[in-house]
C-alpha cells in the first residue's frame, strides 16, 4: 500500500487526503496549525513525533508551505515525491479538456468567463482551482472540461498537468516575499504555457513585453490579447471580436481596459472547443462582476464606495485606477506588504487621486513611498480608513478600496476583509444620514 502525508490541511489539503484515501493509500496528515489540524484529522493518522515516516511514497504539500518547511527540507533529502494538491489531481485527469489560467491579476474573472461560455454552449464543465472547490474533488468525475484558476504557489510543483489552452494573463512584481526577483516568479508563471500539450496553444498577453519575451521560446502555438499590443482579437473602444463573434463592452458589466483583456483571453480560450461559439456573446452580457472585484460597496450622499479587496498587488490597483477620471479618487491602501514598490502607485496618484489613506502592517512602506504627497493620513482600523476616507473626498469624490497588499495581518481573506469595508461603510453612512 501506497503511503502519502498531507502537510497543510486547508480545503485542498482535505480534499486529497479524502480522495488518496479512497484510492486505498495509506495517510498521514499534518498541519503546523494544532486548531485546524485537531479539525481535519477525522479518519486519518498524524505525525506521532514531528518527523517523516520512516515509509513515505508522497508528501503533498499545500501551496503556501514553503520549501524551507523542515518535512518538506526532509522529503527533498530523501529524494520523496513532493506534489501539491493540483499535480496529484493531474496524475488522474484522462479525458477532461483543460484549460488553465495564471497571471498576475485577472485569473478568476477569466476563469469564470469561460466556464460560463462552455456552459451557455451546452458543456460540461467545472469551474475550479485557486478559485475556490480545487480540482482534486472534479475529476474522473465526467466532466468534459476542467477550467483551473492556477497560483504561481500551485505551479510551483506541477509536473503532470498539461493543459489544452494555458493562459499567462500577465505578470507583474507581486509575491517578492517568497520569489528571489521578479525574473523568478516571471519564469515560474512562464512554466505554465511549457507545460501545455504539444498540440495544445498558450495564450499570451501581447501588450506584457518581459512576459512575450519570457514567453518566446514556447514550443507551443501562440495566441494573444491585448488593447494596446499585439493581439489576435481586436477591440476598437467599443467592441471585443474574436472568431467572428463581437461583444459590445457597454452591454456587458464588464468595466475597465483589464476587463477588457480578461475578455478577449476568455473568448480566445473557449472559442476553439464551443460547437456555437455565438454563445460566448450570450455568457458575456449574463456575466456579473465577481465579488471584491471594483463592486459597489455604498452611496453617502454622492459619495460612491468601491470595494476591490482582491486587488492585492501594486499591478492590480494601477489597472482600477486607470479608469477613473483625474483627481477623482480617494484610495484606501495597506496591508501585509509582498515585498514590491509603492512607488507606481505614488506617480498615478498624482494624477488620479484627490487623498490617500493608508492601513496595515505595510502602512509605514506605503507612507515612505508617498513621501510629499497630499493629503494623506494614516488609519488604524477599517471604521477610520472608511471615515478619513469619505472626508477626503468631500461629497463628491469616489471612495476606492484597492489595498495592493495581502489581508493576513487584519483578516483570514480578502473576502472578508472587503465584507468589512462594506459594513463599515453601511455603519457610516447610518451615522451621516441618521
């Protein structure tokens, strides 16, 4: 019997175990966390004294373990199988069609636009990966396409996954904190598209030139998107068109020249494997923004409030203010830091935002990189961004919630961390409005 330890028992962590388990391997499980790991350990044996069995055939690790992690130091040393959820799963994909998407900012939106195109169209499909369900729990399941919302974090360790049609959306700094540089999680995004079937084609964002660059030795077929580079479909500021099929922007939620790309590689990606490709016009204008994603948070008076909590990244946050008019904006900034600048966020600021306020452990790099800039104010919790915020911008102004950091010093997740933003502006504008 085949012996496996799960080392990290999140969702993903859970899943595998339940589905090697019912393969008839033998597990071990272990998380650092004793709460989580006195949670999950139901049916399962764990670690007995901290240390690798003495018998281990796999150690599968979930993707925020890093590779310094003593078990996981202790498996490379002994030569063990090392695989995160998202390869095991890949071990036992036979006949679904994959498609998979990585990029810096952006995945889940596309993700989600073509499974929503595969469904209008009639197919079976699941939606799945960094998303939310992870992939292990869809396959040998029937599903004719897996479409997969992939982590730098998850690529890390993939060997066996080789998609349709993989997608680099685009790659900017972002994760510095685990990656030497940017050339290296560049290169680990990069990793996806040399995964892809021989057969298959990778998906590029013309408009990205270190990602082209980086992405140019592909021995795959090439596609690419952009509204202003290089792209196979074409937008000419009203319309999205790709396989003879047009989506007109106004008459979809879709805002913004991100959501703009995130569109044309979606309909780039589904287009090949629709039987009616009309229908990806038809998934585009039912498609609903996704939540934290630049969603209306409130109106104070004519104070409109935007929450995009999932913009956790400086590149995120440029792409949400670049669609606002000039000096039109009031941005609420912080969290845990990732080890990049500030400093692209200071020069569009300039420009676009009428004051800054600023939260979180990163509150002091943030305020370093702003240096000179006003008005700006420093807030120690969400109630008194909220606030500072809303008097900034003076009864007129947008209020726009983009961190550019991860939540993990304040909140378990971004979702919950733009939950409270929403609640705090409901709390304000009871106490303005009575």
């Amino acid at each position: 019997m085949k012996k496996a330890l799960i080392l990290g028992l999140g969702i993903s962590g859970v899943e595998t175990a339940k589905f090697l388990a019912a393969k008839k391997w033998e597990v071990v499980v272990h998380d650092d966390n004793a709460a989580k790991l006195a949670e999950a350990v139901k049916g399962f044996a764990t670690l007995t004294d901290g240390a690798l069995p003495k018998e281990l055939d796999l150690l599968v690790i979930s993707p925020g373990v890093p590779q310094s992690h003593p078990l996981v130091a202790a498996a490379t040393q002994r030569g063990i199988d090392i695989a995160g959820e998202m390869e095991v799963a890949a071990r036992f994909i036979t006949n679904e069609t994959v498609i998979a998407v990585t990029g810096t900012n952006g995945k889940s939106t596309t993700v989600t636009l073509i499974h929503e195109m595969l469904i209008a169209d009639g197919r079976k499909s699941a939606l799945t990966g960094n998303i939310g369900a992870p992939i292990i729990s869809f396959v040998e399941k029937g599903y004719e396409f897996l479409v997969v919302e992939v982590s730098s974090f998850q690529i890390e360790t993939l060997r066996a996954m080789h998609p349709d049609a993989a997608l680099i959306l685009n790659v900017s700094p972002d994760h510095l904190d685990r990656y030497a540089s940017y050339d290296d999680y560049l290169m680990t995004k990069v990793k996806l598209g040399r995964l892809a079937k021989e057969e298959g084609f990778v998906v590029v964002n013309g408009g990205d030139e270190p990602l082209c660059a980086a992405a140019s030795g592909i021995a795959r077929r090439a596609v690419y998107f952009s509204a202003t580079g290089k792209s196979d479909a074409i937008w000419d500021g009203r319309t999205v068109s790709y396989y003879g099929v047009a989506v007109e922007l106004q008459k979809t939620r879709l805002r913004g020249e991100h959501n703009v790309e995130n569109l044309m590689a979606a309909m780039i990606a589904a287009a090949p494997f629709m039987k009616k490709p009309a229908f990806m016009a038809a998934a585009a204008y039912a498609f609903k923004p996704l939540p934290h994603r630049m969603a209306p948070a409130g109106i104070i008076g004519a104070v409109e409030f935007i929450d995009d909590s999932k913009g956790t990244n400086v590149g995120a946050v440029e792409k949400s203010l670049a669609g606002f008019a000039d000096r039109s904006v009031v941005l609420i900034l912080g969290g845990v830091d990732k080890g990049g600048s500030y400093q692209p966020l200071r020069e569009l600021a300039d420009r676009k935002c009428r004051g800054v306020v600023v939260m979180g452990q990163a509150a002091p790099k943030i305020l370093a990189d702003f240096e000179g800039y006003l008005p700006l104010e420093k807030a120690d919790l969400m109630a008194d961004a909220v606030e500072k915020a809303y008097r900034f911008a003076a009864g007129e102004a947008t209020v726009l919630f983009s961190p550019a950091c991860s939540s993990f010093d304040m909140y378990e997740n971004y979702k919950k961390r733009g939950d409270d933003f929403v609640k705090k502006v409901a709390e304000l504008k009871k106490r303005v409005e009575g």
